[in-house]
C-alpha cells in the first residue's frame, strides 16, 4: 500500500493525521461538463426549463455539496471551507454545460475533493433538473484542474 496514504501499514483504511501539518492557503480547481442536444441547452441557457433556473439552482447545490464534502466521503475530514465559487457556463459547441468549482481554506489539508463534490453534484443537478426532456445527456470530464498549497505544493492539469 506503498504511497496510499488512507491506508496502515495493515491495509486497513483510516483517516489520515493531520495534525502536524503546517495550517496554509489551500485552493482547489476542479472541471467539469454536462452533454446535452442543442434543444435542451437552449432550454437551459434561455430559463426555459419547467423546472425554473437550472444553472442558478445547479451553482447553490455545487456550493452547498463543497461544505458537506466529509460527510459524503468517508476519510475527508471536516474543513472550514472560506470560500466556494461554481459557475455554470452553456457551451453551444458541446453542446452542453461547462462546470468550474473553486474552494478555498487555511487549514492542515487540501481542498480538492471539495472541489470534485461542487461539480458533480452540480452536473447532476442540471441533469436532474432537465431529464423530462433529455435522459441522455452525459456528465463527464470531471477533474482536478488546479491545486495549490501545503507540502506538496502546486498541481496545474496539463503543466
């Protein structure tokens, strides 16, 4: 289990001791985006949706699933997360939606599975919200696309 750091020595899963970490300004970046038909985007991006304003109710929901991140992912810890930003973007070249998630804190330990949560539940929130008119839409590409802060520094995706 070399380099696993959720694990012992014995393989058995365990939340990792932070507490001798240096406390930093940690931020995270994740990426994301929701394929759709054409149709369905202009139904998103003109507030046409039965459902009401899709990408305003998928941003509350990515922000709200940021702060709940430890209690969704069994070996998070709890942080005190200082900042949450999630914007939703039409893209008619995906067509579709483009999903980017920023968290920030000054804490022991990264933010980035705050991150990951904020736009996959905002992904399935948009799908949730328009699946009357389109179940195929695809929710993909979700990813890490910046990291900075603590020991291990920064992470660029693509650098």
């Amino acid at each position: 289990m070399s380099g696993l750091t959720h694990f012992d020595e014995a393989g058995r899963a365990h939340m990792v001791d932070v507490s001798d970490k240096d406390v930093t300004a940690r931020v995270a970046v994740a990426a994301g985006v929701v394929r759709m038909s054409a149709e369905t985007l202009a139904l998103v991006a003109e507030g046409r949706a039965a459902k009401g304003d899709v990408l305003g109710v998928a941003r509350l929901a990515g922000i709200m699933a940021a702060k709940r991140t430890a209690e969704l992912i069994p070996l998070c810890h709890p942080l005190p997360v200082t900042k949450v930003s999630v914007d939703l973007v039409p893209d008619p070249a995906l067509p579709g939606v483009r999903i980017e998630a920023t968290v920030k804190t000054t804490g022991q330990t990264g933010v980035e599975m705050e991150a990951l949560t904020a736009v996959s539940v905002a992904a399935l929130t948009v799908y949730d919200m328009v699946k009357a008119v389109e179940k195929g839409m695809e929710i993909g590409d979700i990813r890490l696309v910046l990291k900075d802060g603590g020991k291990s520094g920064r992470y660029e995706a693509g650098a």
